[in-house]
C-alpha cells in the first residue's frame, strides 16, 4: 500500500541550522493497517508526515502508494489519495466559507474542478448524515461560516473532509493535540469510529502514549529521524506505557527524556 | 448648478470605475492579494483600445482586447508571484512599470486623443442627447453583466477553488488544488476587469493618457472598503453590489468636496486618507469595544 524507502530529509543544509530531520527512514503499510506514531521533539514525526503528503520534497529515496511512484508529485496531486488532518484546527478548512461549501470542495478531492455549480442542493442530504453522524449538532448548519465553529468542531469537519472522497491513506498529524482534553477524545473517538468501519489505511501522529497503545493495530516509534520501534498485532496490544519506555532505552541507548511524551 | 446635470454624471462616473473596483475586489478581498498590476493594467486598457480606435476598429472589439491584454498582464504578475516567488506586491509593482513602457509602445506617445472616432458611447449616443445619461446607461450594462458574470463564476466549482486559495491555501491544496493556478486565474480575471474598465474610462474622457493609473489602486481600494461599510457583506451577491454602491459613493463623496471648494490637486492626497481611515477602522471599533468591556 504505502511504501516509504530509505528517505533522507536535511532542512538548511550547509548552514549553521542545518538539521537532519529525517535519516534513512522506511516504512511499509498493509492495506487496512491503522499506525500510530510517537516520538520526542525533533524525533520526524512531522517531517515524516509532511513528506508523504509533498509538503515538500525529500532528498533522497522513494516514496510510492499502491505501486504509484509519488516522490516527485507536488502537494495538490498526492491529495488525490491522501486525506489530512492538521494539528492546527485552523488549517484543514476554509473559515470564511459555509460548511457546506467546504464539505462540497472536499467531496471532489480526487477530480478536476468544472464549472459546474459548487454546492449543489443534491448533495445536501448526504452532507446532513454525514454531519449528524458526528454528534455535534452540525446537521443543521449546513449555512454557517465554518469560522463561527469551535476548535473542535473544526477539527471533526475536517476529519469528515478528509474521509469523504475515499482517501487511499488518512495522514493525522496530532489532530487532538490543540484541543480540551473531553473535546479531544470526541474527536478520537469519531476518528476511530471511521478508521475502523471503512477500513482506512492511516497514520496518526500523536503525543500521548496511552492513546497510541489504545488505538490502531500497530504502533511506531521514530527517534532521530527513523523508527526504532515497530509493533504490531497481539504484540502490540499486550505493550503498557512502562514496555514502552523500555523498549525506547533499549533501542536509542538512553534514558526517554521527552517530557510532552512522558507527561501525557 | 442644476442638480441633475451633478447626479447623474457622479453615477455614471461610479459605475465606469465600480468595474475597477470589482476588479481590485478580485484580489484584494477574495484572493487576498493587494496587487498593484492595476496601476499599470488600468491605462494599458485605455492604450489598447484608444489605439485600435484611432485605427479604425470596432469599439466593442477594443473592449474584448483590452480584456485580453489584462489577462495577458494578470497572468504575468501571477507566474512572477507563484512559480517565481516574488512576493505579490513585489511582482505587482514590476508588471505594473514595465507596463508604464508598453503603454508607450502601445500608444506610440504620452496621450492619444479620441475625439474625433467613435467611441462605445458615441455608438450608444441613440439613447439620450445628454452625454452622462448615455455614459450612464452603458455603465449600469457593463457592471450589470460583471456582476452577474462574477456571481456565476465564483459559484462554480473553479470558482470556489478560487475563494478558498484566498481563505486558506493549505486547504485547498490538501483538496487536491493547485493554488498556483487558482492564484494566477484570479490574477486574470482581476486585470481583464481592471482593463476593461480603463477602456471605458478612456473613450468616456475621450483620451488615454500613460499617467492615468496613478492612484486607481487606492480609489479601488476606497471604493471596496467604503462599500462594504456601507452596504454590508452578508453574501457575495450583496458583496458585489456593496463595492459597486462603494464605487459610486466614493464618488458622490469627491463632487461634493470638490463643489465645497477643495482643490482637485488635493483628490489623491484626500483619497489616501479616507482608505487610511477606513483601514484602521476596525482597529479602533476592536480598541473602543475592548474599552467599554473593560469599563
């Protein structure tokens, strides 16, 4: 399904900030896996992230979906098989525009724009399930500014947008991390609800252990710009927080000191 | 002076410009681009069609190409800000001086004279023996068909791929749009405007003059922000016509402080001023609301 091969990601190279953010780091994905990654600051986690969806453009090794070679696409193409959500609640939609409309340009991720008419009223029911089906009372406001919804509903909408055109791998970078921590396991709990119903290829980035080890079917560790723990299946599911911390001393030869990481 | 014989060339002058304005609206409000190809793209619209004039085409036909030439411009300004990366007010300022020289070119000299061709308001001169009433009516057609052009547009789904790269680009491209693109469309389509309104412009003067860009970004600008305080923004149809009614305020604005005795010299200084204070304006609404909170 995805397949990441021996990239290599250096920011400012030859300058005095120049940092190796990402050092020979692979990873495959089964089709239907669902991975959650951790790390410390600075481990990849982001870059890592940002590299498969073309934020930029790596320097070295391969990046292919489905046996499609991506790594030269610029950013808007690869969103035809790639869903996202941001961290930032503000980033994923559109403030100045109704829901409507920003579920409408979503609906048509993987195809060309026309001129036919944005937010056709046919497409309103289905939109009015697919909003009812979070919980949040956005059913009935179809016609509302997205800037007037709060962080987390932003964050929903956006997750819905993200699933909507049947993404071929879902990229969730800390999405639940600017949010309260109830509104932040809402939203974790509709991201597992579609993940695991439609059976969707993702990664998810997060900064708190429990819920790495809670969800998905296995889990990945980065440490200074490659993975150094990899689990899955039962294995996984039998791993506490304390394993954890072992398995990470054991694989980076040192104490884990990342205090958002060990605090969470 | 008879009151008429005030109003309606006050209207007909907002409406010629309300074009600019909508123009300037493109990027300013819906691309969120403050882009100064206006000032060059503006007279280059009055140069293309004043030339063809005196040349002996159609005036209907000097507007379509002085759109074209617009476009042309626009989509310089675009590929220099997106896939050169020069910042938008940079490449702006850039297309709009070497403009300065193809307006020269275009023209052959500083200022072409139309009184002597037929001109779109010559050939609409059937409607009224007042020439403001015939500048008029032919304004409220031409903004009449943008308007309504604009609305159809931006309701499409190109359109709205447009409106979103303004709101958010990181958005947009997730969805699998190339804001390159959206930008530089917007781009176009702002300067067709701009030029098409400096060909109206320019065969109501009855000239076209390689200085007549001067300051149109601000009266632009002017005209957006003063229509929307006015006249709301609740959707993009009210939008529109809110910067055409700001057009035509502005304006109604400048007879006015013109009859009271101002020096025409001072419009542009005078101009500056009134879009400085209808910028700040939400700084200080914020600051007295903040005050009467806190009080």
């Amino acid at each position: 399904m995805l397949k990441v091969e021996h990239v290599f990601k250096t920011f400012n190279p030859g300058t005095i900030t120049e940092k190796k953010a990402l050092k020979d780091l692979s990873l495959h994905l089964a089709p239907g896996d669902f991975v959650t990654v951790i790390g410390g600051n600075g481990a990849g986690k982001s870059t890592m992230m940002n590299s498969i969806c073309g934020t930029f453009l790596v320097d070295k090794g391969s990046i292919t979906i489905d046996g499609v070679d991506i790594t030269h696409w610029p950013e808007h193409r690869r969103a035809k098989f790639i869903g996202r959500v941001f961290q930032d609640p503000m980033m994923g939609t559109a403030a100045g525009m109704q829901i409507e409309e920003n579920l409408a340009i979503a609906a048509r991720r993987n195809r060309r724009p026309t001129f036919a008419w944005s937010a056709p009223g046919s497409q309103r029911e289905r939109f009015r399930e697919m909003l009812a089906s979070l919980g949040l009372g956005l059913e009935n406001r179809l016609e509302s500014k997205v800037g007037l919804l709060s962080g987390g509903q932003r964050q929903a909408v956006t997750l819905l947008m993200a699933t909507m055109a049947e993404p071929k791998l879902l990229l969730l970078d800390e999405h639940t991390a600017a949010l309260d921590p109830k509104t932040a396991a809402k939203v974790l709990e509709i991201t597992n609800n579609i993940v695991t119903e439609r059976k969707l290829t993702t990664i998810m980035i997060t900064h708190n252990m429990r819920d790495a080890l809670a969800l998905g079917n296995r889990l990945v560790m980065l440490h200074d710009g490659h993975i150094i723990i990899d689990v899955a299946g039962e294995e996984k599911k039998n791993l506490t927080v304390p394993d954890l911390l072992k398995m990470f001393e054991k694989a980076a030869g040192r104490e884990m000191t990342s205090d958002r990481l060990l605090l969470s | 002076m008879n009151i008429v014989d005030l109003v309606v060339p006050t209207i007909a002058q907002g409406l010629l410009w309300s074009i600019l304005a909508l123009g300037v609206f493109l990027t300013y409000r819906v691309l969120d681009i403050a882009d100064l190809t206006v000032e060059g793209s503006f007279p280059l619209g009055a140069a293309v069609a004043a030339s063809m004039l005196t040349s002996g085409y159609d005036p209907y036909v000097s507007i379509v190409v002085a759109a074209f030439a617009g476009m042309l411009a626009g989509v310089v300004t675009g590929i220099l800000t997106t896939k050169l990366k020069i910042p938008a007010l940079l490449a702006g300022i850039l297309t709009m001086i070497a403009l300065y020289s193809v307006n020269l070119r275009i023209m052959g000299k500083a200022n072409l004279s139309l009184l002597r061709v037929d001109t779109i308001f010559s050939l609409a001169s059937f409607i009224s023996d007042n020439r403001s009433m015939v500048a008029l009516v032919v304004g409220l057609v031409a903004v009449a068909l943008v308007v309504v052009a604009n609305y159809w547009f931006f309701g499409t789904e190109i359109g709205a791929a447009i409106r979103a790269t303004g709101n958010n680009p990181n958005m947009i491209r997730a969805n699998g749009i190339d804001t390159d693109a959206t930008v530089i469309l917007g781009l176009l389509l702002s300067n067709a405007l701009v030029a098409v309104s400096g060909a109206l412009i320019g065969q109501d003067n009855g000239f076209a003059d390689v200085g007549m860009g001067t300051g149109t970004i601000v009266i632009g600008l002017a005209s957006v922000i003063v229509g929307e305080v006015l006249f709301g923004t609740r959707n993009f149809m009210n939008w529109l016509i809110s910067v055409v009614l700001g057009s035509i305020a502005y304006r109604v604005v400048i007879a006015i402080v013109l009859q009271m005795g101002m020096p025409p010299n001072d419009l542009k200084l005078f101009t500056a001023v009134l879009v400085a204070i209808a910028l700040v304006m939400p700084l200080i609404k914020k600051k007295l609301k903040a005050d009467r909170e806190v009080a």
